[in-house]
C-alpha cells in the first residue's frame, strides 16, 4: 500500500510482545535463531497480534526492538506470516539506550530519514518508560505477551485513527 494519510504505522518491540520474557526457549529454538541468543515467537502471542493486524490493511509495521541488532530484516520477517510479513515496512535506526524515551527518539528519526512527515502510528512495547505518555501506545505485561486484550487495545486505537 503506497503511503497515504490513511496510513498507520505500528511501531512493534519484539521481546515482552510477541516473546513473553518468562517463555522457556529449547535447545533446538535456539539453534535455529543462531547465536544461542534466541528467544523465538511465542505461538499464542504472534496469533494474537496476526490476527489483529490483518484485520487492518492500512497498517505499516516497523520492527522497534533490540532484535534489529541481531537478525536481518528478512530473518525476522520470516517469522511471521507471509501476510503479516508484507505489511514489515522497515527497522527503526539505533540510538544510544540510555537517553531517555530512546525508543520514542528512534521513531521521530525513523520518520525523519523515510521523509514521511507527520503520520498516525502506534507503539506496542512492553516498556512505558520508552515513551513520553502523549505517545499512543499498547503496553503488554511483559510476561504475558500481546495477549487478546492488548489486540483489544490496539484494534480500538486504530479505530480512532480510521475516525479521524
């Protein structure tokens, strides 16, 4: 979908999101995620959220999380549906963790170096902290994962986009 008013983009952390951070990881999930570093996708969590962003053509999703350091946009991709991989627009640039509501300053520049101007987007992070609070956002427990109440959430803040 080529980029339009219409568009929102959903800025995606990945652990504590689509990886609860109490998931246990096998030797084998491991191996396939290379490094030993790996966390893989929680199945309950990636359907949840799968299910709530195909429900959204207008979405553009750009992957928010330290994960962009160790696997390529296409690895990523790959772990999501062909549908859902689609709607993967990018990778936010790094910045220093440290700087407060980092995540919130990677975004800014993210839109900065895409040329995209100001647009409608949503972060799902399960870190508050990574953003000032006039920022819209889906916080998920950081145990829990997107969960059917964060799609809840999330479907509601699009529709206020869509309503617009």
């Amino acid at each position: 979908m080529p980029d339009s008013e219409d568009n929102v983009y959903l800025f995606l952390d990945i652990d504590g999101v689509i990886c609860p951070k109490n998931r246990p990881v096998t030797e084998i999930e491991a191996q396939d995620w290379g490094q030993g570093w790996g966390k893989v996708f929680d199945p309950q969590c990636l359907s949840s959220f799968e299910n709530e962003v195909i429900k959204h053509e207008q979405l553009k999703i750009v992957i928010a999380s330290n994960w962009r350091k160790r696997q390529s946009l296409e690895k990523m991709r790959q772990a999501f549906s062909p549908q859902v991989a689609e709607m993967i627009v990018g990778v936010t640039p790094e910045l220093n963790p440290t700087t407060r509501h980092y995540r919130y300053n990677e975004v800014l520049l993210y839109f900065k170096r895409h040329k995209l101007g100001s647009q409608n987007w949503i972060a799902i992070d399960d870190d508050e902290e990574h953003y000032p609070d006039s920022v819209v956002m889906v916080v998920t427990d950081t145990l829990k994962g997107f969960d059917e109440l964060s799609a809840s959430q999330l479907n509601t803040l699009i529709q206020k986009f869509s309503d617009k």
